[in-house]
C-alpha cells in the first residue's frame, strides 16, 4: 500500500483532463494548445476554427472564413463582448454569401452530432497580453472548434476555502486579464470533494452552484457529466442566458432543478392529451428564467410547434415591472431570430394580438384578460405561462383567459401554491395539477433549495411580548377575518387589514410606534449594521410607514432610511404625512438600485405593499415584520431575506433574519398551513440556535482550553499550539469546530444570553487565530475572522502578542543560531522559519528555482514533525543543515558572478546526466543560456522569438560536446526554469 499524496495538481487536475477525454475530448498539451494558439498573447485555435467554419458553412470562401475568425477575436474584453462570442457559437451571426448575394447565418458548432466538433481539453493555459502589466494561468480550459468555453480552477483538497480562493482568483482575472475570459461562457471550481460551477462575467459566490447531476457521484463521475459532449453543448446553446438588472447587462446559467422544469414543460406543451400543468418551485430559486427559457425553447422550435404563441401573464404591476427589462433584452434577440414580441399595453391590445392571430412572445398582465371575447382563437399552440400562479386565476379574470383560448395549454409557475394537493376545490393544483398524479409536473421545495444553497434558512425571533398582539387578539382580528377571504397577494391582504380596524389601531398607535423603532434602531446598529448588512421594516400599513421614519429619523441618520409604498391621488388631503415622504418615480428607482449595494444609503426600507414580492437584494438580512401575514403571502414576503450573498472581504451571509412584532410566529401552523415536511427545518426560532452555540461552546472549553496548571499565560498558549495543534487533521477539527461557533456567535451576539459565555468565546477565538497564523504562509492573526468576532478580540490579541505566531525569520544559518537562544518552543521557530523561505522565494522569483529544491526538503523536515518523527529542537537541526546549504550555493553564485537567473540556470543543468563529463562547463552554458535570453525579451509572448530563443540553445550544449540526442530533454529542463523566472 501507497499513502495518498493530496496536492492540487496530482488529485485533482490531471484526472479531470482524463475523466473528459474518456468521454470524448481531445487531449493536448500545455505546448500544443499554445503553438495552436501562436502565442500566449492569443486565445483563438485560428486554424481549427477556420477549418470548422469551412466545413460546416462550405458557400465561405478561405478569406471570408478567416475574417469571421479576425472579427471574433477582435471581439472586447468585456460582458457584452463575451455576448456577442455566445452569438456567433448559437449561429445567431450572419455572413454574406458572395455566391447568392444574401446574409446567411454561420454555424460554428454542430449541436446535432456531437462528434463532427473538434472537442480539446488542455492544461495550464498561460496568457500573456501584451498590454497587460502581467500574465496569468488557467489550471484547465476546455475548447469547443478553436474557442474556449470552460476555464476550470482547481484547488487543493486539503484547503478548507478552497471554493472562495478559487472564485476570488476568478475574479482576479477579469481585473488583471480579462482577455483570458473573453470567449469563455463557463466556469468550475473543485476540489475534488465537491463540484461548482457557473459562468463567466458573473462570477461570485452567490452566483456559484453545486452540480449534482445524480446523487453520490465520484468526481470522475461529476466531470464526466458535466462535459457529456451533447449535454455540455446543449447547457450552451440553451442554458446560459444574457439579462438586464438595474441598467446592467448580466449573466446566469440555468440549474439543474431549472432545466427539468424547462424539459417537463416543453414535453407537456407538446403533448396533445395534456393541457395544463404547475410548476412548484420554491421562492428564490429562479422561476421568472425558467418561464422565459421554456418559452424562447418552444419559440424557436418551430417547425414541432407550428409557430406557437407563447403568453406570459403576470398577476401585478410589480412583476410586469421586473420582467421588463429582462424582455426588452430578449425582444431585441428574439426578433434577431426571428421571433417577433409583443406586450399588450391595454384590453383593446390584447384582443388585437388574438385577432391578428399574432405568433410569438406575448407579455400580458392578468387583468388584461377582462372582457376579452370568449373564443378569441381556438388554436391549440397557445401556451399561457402564469407567473405566481394564485388562487386570483381561478376567479374572474381566469375564467376570462380560460374562455378566451379553450384550446390552450396553461401552465402555472409558483412557489407558493394554494389548497391541497388532494380533493377537489379551485386551489393552485386543482386548477393546474389535475392532470398529474402528484399534483404538479415539477416540483423544488424550500428543503432542497437550502441544501444547494441556492437559498438560506430563516430564522426568527419573536419582540418582546410588550410589543405584540395577544393570540387571542390576532385570531380574532387578523386570522377569522383571513379564513373568510381569498388572500393571494398584498393586495387583496390590505383590503382584509383595512376591516381589521382595531388591529390596525394597535399597530399604528403612536406610543406603540416609538417604542418598536426604538427596539428597530438599537438591534440594527448591534445585530445588522456591524454585519455590512441591510432590513426591511415592514408596517400594517402606509400612514405607519410614515411614522416609522419620522421614529427612525430620530434615531439613526435620516439617509439611513427610506419609505417605499404605493401612491394614491388623494394622500395629498387626506394623508398628507403620507403625501409628503412619498418618492417620486425616478428617486424609487434610485433608491432600489441604491439599496441592493452594501456600500451605499439607505441601509433599512420601510415598506408595506411594495417590494415584497419580486424585489432581490441579497444584501437584505433582517425583515423587522410589523404587519400580519400568512401562506404564500408571507413565504413570498420572508424570501426577501433568504437570498444568498458574499460581502467584498468573501464572508458568506448564513442565514435571513426575521423579528416578529406582531406574534404571528407563536402559532406558526396558523400562520402557515403548508405540510410541514415544506417548510420544517426553514423557519426556525433563534433560540434553536442560541441552544445550539451554548452547546458547542461548552463542548469546544472543554476540548480546547484546558491546560497544564502551573504554566504563564504565554505558555499555556504555546502549548497548546504547537501542542495539541500539530498534525493537519487536529488543525482542519478544530478549525471546523471554531467555525460553526463563530457562525453563530455572528448572528445572536449581542445578547443577554451570551454574557457569560464572552470570555470562553474570547478565548477560542484568540486561539483559532493563533493556530491559523502558527501554520500559515502569512500573517495577519484577525484576517480570518468575521466582523463582530474581529472586532472583540483585536485589542486583546496585540495585548497578548499574538504576533508571534505570524513572525517571518529570515532563512540562514546566522537567522537560526540567534534564534536558538531565544525563548520560546521549537515548532514556533520552524515554521516562522519556513515562513521566511516561502517568502524569499515570493519575492525573488529569479531565485526560485534554486530555492524549491531547499524548500523541498525543508518541507520534508515539517513533514517529519507533524507526524511527530522528529521532535522541534530535531527539526530545527536539520533545518540547520539546510541552510547551510543554501548558504554555500549563495556563496557560490556569489563568487562565480552568476545573476539569479543564470544561478538557476546552472542548477537545472547541475542535474542532468548528460553533463557530468568534466569536460562540460555548466557555468559558461549558464552564462551563454542568458546571454541568448536577453537577445529575446518577448519570448514569452511571441512564439517566433520563442521558437528562435529554443534555436539558439543548442549551440552551447553542442560547442560543450554533448550528445545531440541528450539536448531536447535538457533545453525543455532549461525551458521550465525560464518560465518560472
């Protein structure tokens, strides 16, 4: 038996260039995908694409082949750049056909058979734009006919943020490098225990989903998969998608819960026994794209659809409002492609669509329906998606749509569905999932949605008892007045709130008002706040809307607030408080686009009717509820909460926040009749997780912080450190154990709860940032820790000198014999040690190569302690001797006048055999090696200057007499270290 050797390169990315090419890619080399590419200033495989487009567009000439080539390299470096590449790999760009005189579109990828593409997989894809102050390195790149499409960062297994480096590396290169992801559409991140991906131009944590193409796969299995050559090319011809948010072109890919809605949905509407269907797909998780995706899918498929009509219908002005820019987007494309747009402005609109029997997209707002002739067209390629698909379809306006189009195929969209799945009734299965044995055609709950955190659990509290209604008091002014009601939206819940007088009356009561945004402002500023994080203030109504900012404008800034709520002609005699905050048009807008970024005012909206519902800002944690709710009502208003986020330093938000003024929470089965296996382990109550950290915290003090008596504080700590902590597994536990404390010390402190328990926390943060710092490459002992956390033990760590454990010591032997004097343990003086070699080698790359192999055996000598082989004073003994040598190879160079490089240079070729003979001068073939060099100082950009450069090294090694056989392998040796220098 071998022991497993974990590193970045062996575990992870050679095997997954295997794992592809068993499925279909082609191999190639580091230098054979750069030779393609002449050059590491260029992307393109100019030949294979030429070749591609003359075969699958045989009316191009050569020269016309070559300018669609030039035309797509000249493409920018940008989003809308990287659009256009997208175009062109759809066939949605067109060419003149010389022959013919017309504009024809130009293939550029065979979807239908696979293998008539030219499909390669290379490694350590390097680019180097000349523009550019420095280059940077793809660990692995897949190429579709000569285009990149896949850049794949891999990580160690090992490196517990493995995920986060690699989505900030990513990120580093659209800086530094955007010209590395110009054509790119996809990325992926593992490290071989799990497997991201995403797409380009978006890239950040949010935006980065697990793939989980069958449950339990091995990582040969996840890459296999994911580049299955006719599903990889189907995920870019169907899956990745262009949209606008906030004036911004940006940029999504579907997952895997979306593309089997989007396949159940097309097979129904092309089932002619079937006509209806519901898609139930949890708030948050991407519904509005799949709508849109499954109808440009049965848009485009004409000839299987008999050139359908495809009609969205949106239930209120909000979401038509969000769909908007989205569709402006698509109208431009799909009318590119031949797909004509149309959104019906009025009734009399809407009646001219089905009398022109108009074929395409239609986008309709539900109450457009009234009045609209029955049998206004009986085709069957009708297909009527409905956003938030409520019980308001089967009333009126449904029975409008219904009568409208009999033959149609309707399909409902939601994340909240009414009424059981069983029995008879007008609920949202009823009317959509009747046809279904469950219920509904597609189904991705709430449950689901946590676990691939594509969305977060709730947690909520509920405000001091002084603040709430009594249950008594809600039954019978909120949820008997409910039960009596359809309550499908905000809407129609206002209208049951305004019969709800003396509810109303409690909530808006002055003194009452006062005293929650008191309660508001104080959790704020201690809860929220310090977290970079943004709240909702949900109130009962728009006139407590108001006076909750007069409140809050007492309190905290004025621009750290700000009401959104609708407008009514008559506020301005009526309401005119209410008249008076109102924003216009233009500033709303501001203020959504504002609110969504951490980094800019307001940080709390006060709301009531607007934006709880369609409205995603990630940055929005706490939702302080002051308004009764129930069902899908109140799931669509808790989702605002629940979205995934990653703040600029890489902390992740864990969960939404809400705290619950009116009580609604203390009856939860009231306030949410769903079954509970939908919403069970969701929603739960903080003090689940205040249980939660006191248990970990006392079995952490006990595991942890328990030392020798008799020691100083100092020693006690090193002890432990270099103690407890020295093998990798007791780091990685400890660290796992830490941060699921830290976690939940960020979301409950401050609290009253948590008194006694500060300093034991304290404690083991100070030693979680100790053991971080002891055992990294650098230093920096709070960098790792959250905000609130950071913020407790700063003080107390310089107080206690926990810089210490991040010292850097110079790596020589006059370093080592003054530091063996000093106090302090062994291990503490070996890795400062180490940390001074990894630094060296950082800052002086020229050096590098001489360095690695010092550092290799330095390596060793941790090795050996961590696996307690050695002991610290034996460790630094053989460290020693290392630097001994290192020193003498210093003094070496020194004396021989050789430069970094050329030392280096003369170290490679130390090693090879063919130079043993004492009648080869390594020294003056180093010299000669970077004399040709200097000749060539773009060599590593222009492949004529590198093939030259490689040219040019033969003659030293043959006036030296060595075998000519023996100088391939040495130049690529000599090859390698130039690359590093």
């Amino acid at each position: 038996m071998t022991p497993i050797k974990i590193s970045e390169a062996k575990s992870v990315q050679f095997p997954m260039v295997k794992h592809a090419s068993a499925v279909g890619w082609e191999q190639l080399t580091p230098e054979e995908a750069e030779g393609m590419r002449r050059g590491r200033a260029n992307m393109l495989f100019p030949e294979v694409l030429e070749d591609k487009l003359r075969e699958f567009n045989p009316w191009l000439s050569e020269d016309q082949a070559r300018a669609i080539v030039e035309s797509i390299e000249a493409l920018p470096a940008t989003i809308e750049g990287n659009r256009e590449v997208l175009r062109w790999l759809r066939g949605e760009r067109q060419w003149n056909d010389e022959n013919e005189q017309r504009q024809r579109p130009v293939q550029v990828v065979e979807y239908g058979f696979p293998d008539q593409n030219a499909l390669q997989v290379t490694w350590e894809w390097r680019i180097e734009p000349p523009a550019r102050a420095k280059g940077n390195r793809a660990d692995v790149m897949f190429v579709v006919n000569g285009i990149p499409i896949t850049i794949v960062e891999h990580k160690n297994p090992k490196d517990r943020d493995a995920l986060t480096k690699a989505v900030t590396q990513l990120r580093r290169y659209e800086k530094e490098t955007p010209e590395l992801l110009t054509q790119a559409q996809l990325h992926n991140e593992t490290h071989l225990i799990d497997y991201w991906y995403g797409v380009t131009w978006n890239v950040n944590r949010r935006m980065l989903f697990k793939w989980k193409h069958t449950s339990d796969e091995s990582y040969r299995d996840a890459v296999q998969a994911f580049f299955e050559p006719s599903d990889f090319l189907r995920t870019l011809r169907e899956w990745v998608l262009f949209y606008v948010e906030d004036g911004e072109t940006r940029k999504s890919v579907l997952r895997e819960h979306q593309r089997g809605a989007v396949d159940a949905v097309v097979e129904r509407c092309a089932d002619s026994t079937k006509n209806r269907g519901l898609i139930w797909h949890t708030q948050g998780s991407g519904k509005t794209f799949t709508l849109l995706t499954a109808a440009q899918l049965i848009l485009s498929q004409k000839d299987r659809f008999k050139n359908a009509t495809v009609i969205l219908v949106v239930d209120r002005t909000e979401l038509e409002g969000q769909l908007k820019e989205w569709v402006d987007r698509l109208l431009g494309e799909m009318q590119a492609n031949d797909i004509p747009v149309r959104r019906a402005h009025s009734r009399d609109d809407l009646q001219d669509i089905f009398d022109s029997d108009f074929r395409g997209l239609v986008v309709s707002m539900i109450h457009k329906f009234e009045t609209i002739r029955k049998d206004s067209s009986d085709r069957d390629n009708i297909f009527v998606f409905i956003d938030e698909a409520h019980r308001s379809v089967a009333a009126d306006l449904g029975s409008y749509l219904m009568a409208a189009v009999p033959n149609s195929t309707i399909i409902g969209f939601t994340g909240t569905p009414v009424g059981g799945t069983q029995g008879g009734g007008s609920g949202s299965f009823q009317i959509f999932g009747a046809q279904d044995e469950k219920g509904y055609l597609h189904k991705y709950s709430i449950i689901e949605s946590i676990d691939d955190e594509t969305t977060l659990p709730i947690k909520y509290m509920l405000a001091p008892s002084t603040m709430s209604m009594e249950p008594e008091d809600l039954d019978e002014q909120f949820y008997a007045l409910a039960n009596d009601e359809d309550i499908t939206d905000v809407e129609e819940l206002n209208k049951v709130l305004q019969r709800a007088v003396g509810l109303r009356t409690f909530l808006g009561a002055d003194s009452r008002v006062k005293q929650v945004a008191e309660f508001v402002a104080n959790h704020f500023k201690e809860n929220v706040d310090p977290l970079g994080y943004k709240a909702f203030l949900v109130a009962v109504d728009r006139e407590t809307c108001a006076k909750y900012k007069r409140a809050l404008d007492d309190l905290l800034p004025p621009e750290w607030s700000e009401v959104v709520y609708s407008k009514n002609a008559n506020d301005v005699v009526e309401r005119p408080d209410v008249h008076d905050l109102q924003l216009s048009d233009d500033r709303e807008k501001e203020v959504r686009r504002q609110f969504k970024k951490a980094d800019q005012q307001p940080k709390i909206l006060i709301v009531t009717d607007k934006l709880l519902t369609g409205y995603d800002a990630p940055v929005l944690y706490a939702m302080y509820l002051d308004k009764p709710m129930r069902d899908h009502v109140l799931l669509q208003a808790l989702a605002r909460v629940n979205r995934p986020y990653v703040d600029s330093e890489g902390v992740q938000k864990k969960v939404g926040l809400v705290v619950d003024f009116v009580g609604i929470f203390k009856e939860l089965h009231k306030a949410l009749r769903f079954d509970s296996s939908d919403v069970e382990g969701a929603l739960e109550d903080l003090d689940v997780l205040l249980a939660d950290l006191l248990d970990k915290i006392d079995v952490a003090s006990t595991e942890y912080l328990q030392v020798e008596s008799g020691q100083g504080a100092d020693e006690q700590l090193e002890s432990l450190v270099y103690g407890k902590f020295l093998t990798e597994d007791a780091r990685k536990e400890f660290f796992d154990a830490y941060r699921d404390i830290e976690s939940l010390w960020e979301i409950l402190s401050p609290s009253a709860e948590l008194r006694d328990h500060i300093a034991t926390y304290k404690r083991l943060s100070v030693l979680y940032a100790a053991v971080r710092n002891a055992y990294s490459d650098v230093g920096g002992f709070t960098a790792d820790l959250e905000y609130k956390t950071k913020r407790l033990i700063e003080e107390s760590a310089t107080q206690e000198g926990l810089g210490r454990f991040s010292k850097v010591a110079t790596f020589d032997v006059q370093t080592l014999e003054a530091i063996g004097k000093d106090d302090g343990p062994p291990e503490e003086k070996v890795y400062n040690l180490l940390r001074g070699l990894r630094q060296e080698i950082e800052d002086n790359p020229a050096a590098a190569v001489v360095l690695q192999s010092i550092k290799e055996k330095a390596d060793c000598v941790i090795e050996n302690l961590e696996e307690r082989k050695v002991n610290g004073l034996a460790a630094l003994d053989e460290l020693k001797a290392i630097a001994e040598e290192k020193d003498r190879l210093r003094e070496f160079a020194k004396k021989a006048g050789l430069s970094d490089r050329a030392f280096g240079i003369y170290a490679a070729l130390s090693k090879e055999p063919a130079l043993e003979s004492s009648t080869v001068d390594i020294q003056w073939i180093a010299t000669t090696i970077e004399v040709a060099v200097d000749q060539f100082p773009h060599w590593k950009q222009n492949l004529d200057e590198r093939r030259r450069l490689r040219s040019g090294l033969y003659k030293p090694l043959l006036d030296n007499r060595v075998p000519a056989k023996a100088c391939n392998g040495i130049i690529e040796n000599v090859m390698n270290v130039l690359e590093k220098v």
